[in-house]
C-alpha cells in the first residue's frame, strides 16, 4: 500500500494525477466565464486552488496537491486566462471582479465554507478573499506570496530585479 503520493526529487511528492470530476462554465460578467474544473470526491473537504498571473492559468500539476480521496479540489482559469473565455482578456478583468468571481464559483458550487490556497498573485487574492468573505473561508494558505506592492512590481518590471535572474527572457520583455 503506497501513499498515494508520485516521488520526486526532494522527497515530497504529489498526488496522482486524475482527470477532472466535473467542469462548469460560469458566467461572471456580460464578457467572462470562468472555465472551472472540480478534483477528488464530492463529499470532500471543498479546497480552491487560485493560480498566479495575472495572465497565466492554472498549472496541470495544481490539483495533485490534494489528496484526492479526501478533498474537494477546485480550480478555475482567471478571467482573462487559460480555458476561461471573453472576448478582450483585459476588459471588465479588475482584481475586485476576481474576487467576486471567486465568491461566484463557491455559490455555483453550493459550498458552505472552504479552504483557499494561492500562488503567487492568486496568494494575493486568497488575502483579499479572506478579508471579504471570511466567514466563507474555513482555512487560507499563500505560496509564492505576491501582494502587488511597488517594490515587488518593480523587481518584476523593472531593470535590475528579475532581469538579472532572466537576461535573455529581459531582453525580449524590453525589446
């Protein structure tokens, strides 16, 4: 009997990958609809996974990181990203409507209470959520935190800070 988990090099490893319980398209806005994809048991321990960006989407890997035979996993494409779909990615796409669109998917859902993890920008939504909606929020868990401050948009956009990680990549960025 093995953990479930896949190895890897550090010795952590992720769960099994398996296919999406259940996806949903849900309309946010007269524009968006957010491509959402559920994970494990539906009688599990419900769980969002918000993904970084903004512009990215969710990483094939996130939802390994539930146990699936004890979580309710859910991910979903920002607006603007991945599978989700809308005309022009920037239009009606505000850091306030994500975080409604988060509140959207938890009622489309018909879940109570959760637990939010982010990374990276989505650690910055997580934050937000949890100050809006905390009764919603059973748990929250920030990876890669990122909150949008001037210093951490600066290292990003700005000489001197990941362009000394990323030269060729800065290169083309600023080409």
């Amino acid at each position: 009997m093995g953990s479930g988990r896949a190895p890897s090099a550090r010795g952590v490893g992720l769960f099994k990958g398996v296919a999406p319980r259940r996806t949903h398209q849900v309309a946010v806005a007269a524009d968006h609809v957010l491509h959402v994809a559920e994970y494990g048991v539906e009688t599990g321990k419900p769980v969002l996974y918000l993904h970084g960006g903004p512009g990215g989407g969710t990483p094939p890997d996130a939802p390994r990181l539930f146990d699936p035979e004890v979580y309710r996993a859910i991910v979903f494409d920002q607006r603007g990203c991945g599978l989700s779909t809308c005309p022009d990615r920037l239009r009606n796409n505000t850091t306030d409507g994500l975080i409604a669109d988060i509140e959207a998917v938890r009622t489309t859902l018909g879940i109570e209470r959760w637990g939010v993890m982010g990374s990276s920008y989505g650690s910055l939504l997580t934050a937000l959520y949890a100050a809006r909606h905390g009764s919603r929020v059973q748990w929250a868990l920030l990876h890669g935190v990122f909150l949008g401050s001037r210093a951490e948009v600066a290292w990003l956009f700005e000489d001197g800070g990941a362009s000394s990680f990323y030269p060729s990549q800065w290169a083309e960025f600023s080409g």
